[in-house]
C-alpha cells in the first residue's frame, strides 16, 4: 500500500516539487504554512488540479508521462473539502444517496476489488459520525461542525481507498473544531488511509502517524511522527506551542487517587506519565502532548519538595533557539528514554549553569491525553 | 373589441414561434455557456461579443444579414439548394432560425451568470464521489441552476415575442406562416384599424407585465437559492484552491 508521487507545478511566483512516495495506510498529516503547495498537492493527488510527473496508488497508475491522466471520478478517492461542500439541492440523506449510488462506478476496477479491507457499511459510518438525527434535513439548517461531518460521511460512503482531507477543520471555530476530531480520531481506528492537509500543529499532534511537511513548494521533513519528531524542521519543536507528542499504553488505574499510569510507548522509553484518570482501561493507548511551556527544571530531585507528580531524570541533548530572546529551549533525554522539550528563561538557564550534558530532573506540570 | 380569426392566427403563430425558439435555445444555450462560464480566455470574449450582438445591433441589421445569408448567393442559401430543400427566407424555418440568433443573448446570459454563481466546487465534489461529466450536469448543475433556467426561458419566450424588425425583414407578412402579433399589430395600424391594433397591443402589454412581474417576484419566493449563490460565490472567491486561508493566531483547547 504505498501512493508514489512525482509531481512539479509550475505558475506565477508558485512551483510545487514533490517526489516522494507516502503510506498507503494510517494517517499522513501534509503540513505547512500557508501557500506552502499543500492544497495543491492535494487536488492533484485527487485529480482536480493538472501537474505534470506521475502518480501511482497501489500499483494503479493515475498520471504518468504518455498517460492519459485518470479522471477525477474514476479514481478511488474520497475528498473532503475545507469548506461545507454539500449539494444544498438535496437533503443531508439525498447528499449521502449521491455517494452511495456511485460507490460502485469508484471501485469496481478488478485491480482493487481484493483490498478494500477498510470498506464500511452505511449504518456504521452514519453512527460513526453521529448524523443520524440530520437526515432529513436541508444543508442549510446544518451548523458549520454538522456539516463537515456530514461531507466526511458522504466522502465514506464512496467507499474510497483513501481519504483526501483539504483543512476540513480551517473554516470552524474551537469550539466546533473540538466536535469534529474525535470522529476523525474515529476514523483513524477504522484503519481508512487519509491524507490530511493542515497548517494547526493541535491537529498535527492529534492525527499524524505520519508527517510530510513542505514549505514553498518543497518538501522540508518526511517520515513516520517517531523518526522526525527530533528534526529541527519538526514542526512541534519551534514556535509558542513547542512540545513533543508521545504515543502512551495505560499501565494501571490507582483507584484512590484517580490517577492512571500511562506507559511511553517509543523504541528507547520505559517511563511512565501519572495522568488523571478519564475512565482509562488498562491497555488503552493514548496520544501525550507535552509542551516545553509546561516543563521545568531543576538541578535536585523536586519529588520530595514540590507538588509536581512527574519528574523525569534527564539529560540535557541539545540547546534550540526559542521565538523569544527571554527563553530558551532544551532538548531533554530522560534516562529511561523519553524526548522532552522544555522552556525555560535565558536568566535560570545562567543562573543552573544549564548546557548539552548536564544532568537535570523536568518537572512537568501538565500533560494533554490528544 | 374582439379578436379576429387573422389575429387569434397571429397569436398562434407567436406562441408557436417563441415556444420553439425557446426550447431550442435552452438546448443550444447551455453547453455554450458552460463553455462561456467555465473561464477566462481570448475565444471566450470573443464569443461572448458575438453572443451579445442582437442586444445593440439594430434588429433591421441583423434581419438584413439574415436575409442575404438565407438568399441564393448566401451561405444558408446555398446550403437549402444543395440539399433540395426550400428556402428560408419568408418561411416559419427562417424565422425560427433569426429568432435564434435575435434571443441568443437573452438565454446564454441568465445560464452563464447561474453557472458562474454556482462556481467550479459543486462540480468537483461530485467528481471526487464518482460522478462522470454528463451524471454532474443532470445531477448537480441542472438542479442548482433551476432558477437561471427559469429566467432564462422567460426573458428568451418574452424577447421572441417581441420581435418585430428582424421579422419583417425575413419572414415578410404571409398569413399563418410569418405574420406574427407584432406584425399583425402593424397591419392594423396601417389599415387605420385602431380597435383591434388596441386589442393585440393590450394583450402583449399585459404579456410583457405579467412576465417582468414573475422574473422580479421570484427573489421572494425562492429565497433560498439566491441565498445559497451568494454564499457559494464568497467562500469560493475568498479560498481559491492556490490560496490556503491562514489562520495564524489560533490557540487550541487541550484535554
């Protein structure tokens, strides 16, 4: 399962390069700033917009020299649209009808009727995106988040091999945005392909199992979220909201204090996170983010004298530039192997004596399960 | 203050007249201003120059071309004589063919502006969920743009109706075969014959109202799609696909 691009844009003052070859399962986030070449990328991948090279989805061609480009409606592609893209001539079920009656024309090439292990039914993508009360109504009595999980209902319901989403959070508020990631998170369960394209590092840390970032055009960093993560064009390792973002199992539930223990879950790590308990099973895995804000260090161990739960030995790998002439980052081994990021003043740096080497122990004051 | 045998027979021939010019012109219309809507180009302001001729051009002009096209040294003259077929000038053929011509305008630019209000992203959605060309446009285009269909068999049925110079110039004045209402009407005033000019003139004014009436009405009644044009218009102007909307100062809620 693997979609090989070898695809070049050129037009005024824009030109796109990429020549990579992207999973064909789990999620990859396609990030980057804004006219970076993302949407691009994406619409040529769906066939919307022309680019000369090649693209091939599992050994199917779609665009390559001496080739015909393959029209957008043969190729097994759902796409999910920034803003709410429903027919508003048809009902919230008559825009899900569309989908399915055309399911079929998407999919029946001989080539890929074998693996289509992901296919849903109707029922289950429905209930997935919590729409059944929205059938019968009209797209325009549909709020902005009730929309966008509608399209992504429809786009599923195409039964498509892989899924094309072109920033379909960017056009709602926090609030709405909040609504819809869990039913992407959802989706991620049920093993669909996606190709995700953002410019929120929140949505990033929420959705990656893999990263492509490009900026103007090129691309700048690729790989699984675990091999990049330490690059210095990472995006989570620069800005305000630098962090890291740790993929954790729940070790135990302590029943009386209402905290669990969540086990790292990288190649090098053995530690564990004390979390609140949110009805955690043993087992469940959990996403981490921790943000080099909500990290402090100190030169003793502070578990005896300070409130903080999580208290990690660490070396310090690595001094990184911060956005701000006050602060400055470290990049932290612990000493059971977990990365950490941790911000703190130029002046504490001075006064702990603080560079590449020196044994410290972060304190980290808050963890966010994703 | 009746009508006559000759003039019911006019009014027969209009209605036969606009009702197959505009059902031939919806045909003919909407694959040009698919075509007109989808861009910008050269070929395309060209065309629509010459779409839009009958607007300005002196009705007796283009009847006058018409005619010496349609004569035995014309192109269209030609073409019938090849073809044993018999001549176009001062028949209800020609006349069909110069009313196509006359209301062209009046239909390709009401379909053209609700193509163009309806934007390139319905079409695209319906092909990313498997829809070829012709299952979009009956599927998606024809339903979205019911109303500018609506508008634009209106104003091409009125605008036939009210055809008079290009009329006399092709079709002549022959009973049951070319002498429309318009022409009809003239007659009777040439013929001092006020009374019933009155009756004919009276009936298409009261056409003409009823018809501008329905157009200008309609906004009300059909809210919704007007709405949803404007709406569809902004937000594909303001994201064109090469321009990704940033939105740089958001903080997000964790946990």
């Amino acid at each position: 399962m693997s979609l090989q691009l070898d695809l070049s844009i050129v037009r005024d003052g824009f030109e796109l390069a990429v020549n990579t070859c992207l999973p064909g399962d789990g999620t990859t986030v396609i990030f980057g700033p804004s006219g970076s070449g993302k949407t691009s990328l994406l619409r040529c991948i769906a066939g919307l917009e022309n680019a000369s090279g090649s693209i091939c989805f599992n050994d199917q061609p779609w665009q390559g020299p001496g080739q015909k480009p393959l029209a957008v409606h043969k190729r097994p592609i759902g796409y999910v649209f920034q803003e709410a893209s429903l027919f508003e001539h048809l009902s919230v079920q008559g825009n899900l009808d569309f989908a399915r009656k055309r399911a079929a024309v998407a999919t029946t090439t001989p080539a890929t009727a074998g693996n289509n292990s992901h296919h849903l039914g109707t029922a289950n993508i429905i209930a997935m995106l919590g729409i059944e009360p929205l059938l019968q109504r009209a797209p325009q009595q549909l709020s902005g988040g009730e929309r966008q999980r509608v399209a992504i209902a429809r786009a599923l319901l195409n039964q498509p091999q892989l899924l094309l989403l072109d920033e379909p959070l960017a056009a709602l508020d926090d609030a709405r945005k909040e609504e819809i990631l869990p039913y992407l998170e959802r989706l991620k369960r049920h093993q669909i392909p996606m190709l995700y394209v953002t410019h929120s590092k929140a949505e990033l840390s929420r959705l990656a199992d893999h990263l492509l970032c490009l900026d103007q055009g090129k691309v700048v960093l690729q790989g699984p979220m675990s091999a990049v993560c330490d690059a210095p064009e990472f995006p989570l390792n620069s800005g305000e909201d630098a962090g890291v973002v740790l993929d954790a199992r729940i070790d135990n539930v302590d029943e009386h204090w209402q905290l669990a223990s969540a086990r790292i879950q990288t190649a090098t790590s053995t530690d564990c996170i004390a979390l609140r308990n949110m009805h955690y099973r043993p087992q469940q895995a959990v996403r981490l983010r921790i943000m080099a804000s909500d990290v402090s260090l100190a030169a003793d161990n502070p578990s005896q004298s300070s409130s903080v739960n999580n208290c990690l030995p660490c070396t310090i790998a690595m001094e990184l530039a911060d956005s701000h002439p006050a602060t400055v980052l470290f990049e932290l081994h612990s000493h059971a192997g977990t990365r950490l990021l941790a911000r703190v003043t130029r002046k504490s740096a001075h006064q702990l004596a603080l560079k590449p080497g020196s044994q410290v122990w972060a304190m980290i004051k808050s963890v966010a399960v994703l | 203050m009746g009508l006559s045998a000759a003039d019911i027979d006019a009014l027969w021939l209009t209605l036969k007249l606009a009702t197959t010019v505009t059902l031939l012109l919806l045909l003919l219309s909407t694959p040009l201003a698919l075509w007109l809507s989808s861009g910008h180009s050269r070929s395309r302001s060209v065309v629509q120059a010459v779409v839009a001729l009958p607007l300005v051009l002196p009705p007796s002009v283009l009847g006058f071309y018409m005619l010496i096209a349609m004569g035995p040294h014309g192109p269209l003259g030609w073409l019938t004589q090849q073809l044993n077929l018999p001549t176009l000038a001062f028949s209800f053929t020609g006349l069909v063919l110069a009313s196509l011509l006359y209301s062209l305008p009046f239909v390709v630019q009401p379909l053209c502006n609700a193509f163009r209000a309806l934007g390139q992203r319905p079409m695209e959605v319906a092909a990313t969920l498997g829809a070829g060309p012709f299952d979009r446009f009956f599927s998606v285009i024809l339903p979205l743009s019911k109303p500018g269909y609506l508008t634009a068999a209106v104003l091409g049925f009125a605008h036939t109706v009210g055809e008079f110079g290009v009329v006399l110039m092709i079709g002549g004045n022959i009973e049951g075969e070319t002498r429309v209402a318009s022409v009809q009407i003239y007659d009777h005033v040439e013929a001092l014959d006020y009374a019933s000019a009155h009756t004919l003139s009276l009936l298409l004014l009261g056409f003409s109202f009823v018809v501008l009436l329905f157009l200008y009405a309609r906004p009300a009644s059909g809210k919704h799609s007007t709405s949803r044009v404007a709406q569809h218009d902004g937000s594909d102007s303001s994201r064109s696909p090469n321009h990704e909307s940033e939105n740089a100062a958001h903080k997000d809620n964790w946990l």
